[in-house]
C-alpha cells in the first residue's frame, strides 16, 4: 500500500516557504549599505599629463562622478584601481594582481 502524503501539510509548507521568501525579500530591500566594486585598470600613465592613460582615466572619473550625481539612490559604487603600465600593456595584464 502506498502512503498519501497530507495535502494540508503540502499547503502549510508551502504558506511558509513564501512567506519566508515574502520576509526575506523585504530585509533585503531595505539595506541602506553601500557596495564597492573594485575594477583594475591597466592603463599607460608613464607618460606624463598627456598621456592616452592619464586622459582615460579622468574620463573614466567623470563618467562615473556624472553617472553617481543623477542616480545617487544606487548603493553600488565601483572604485577604480589604477596599474600603470609602464608602455607593455601585456606585461602588465599578465603580472594578475592590481
């Protein structure tokens, strides 16, 4: 003979399943924490203030500065970590750590 399972105990499990994911999805959304997000940049900034790097990378800040200004309710922030590449680009990409 085969065992029926209980439906109201199905029901019941299933009430609290989503009501635990209810619960957490809720205390989720109100972290009011900020991530940081490291990004490498391998960039050529040898070269003096008018290098391709150096030119690059105040775009980079200003794109981000001007991003963060209008959609400052975003709690993720990237932070740029800068290599200098010292003109071998491959070199310095190989070498893994920023």
């Amino acid at each position: 003979m085969k065992k029926k399972g209980n439906p109201i105990s199905f029901v019941y499990f299933v009430i609290c399943m989503v009501t635990c994911w209810c619960l957490n999805d809720g205390i989720l959304a109100q972290r009011n924490e900020t991530v940081v997000v490291k990004v490498g940049a391998v960039l050529d900034i040898s070269n003096g203030p008018n290098a391709a790097g150096i030119i690059g990378l105040s775009c980079i800040n200003m794109a981000l500065s001007d991003f963060y200004h209008s959609h400052s309710h975003y709690k993720t922030r990237i932070q740029i970590i800068v290599k200098d590449s010292h003109k071998d680009v491959v070199t310095a990409a190989t070498h893994g750590t920023i």
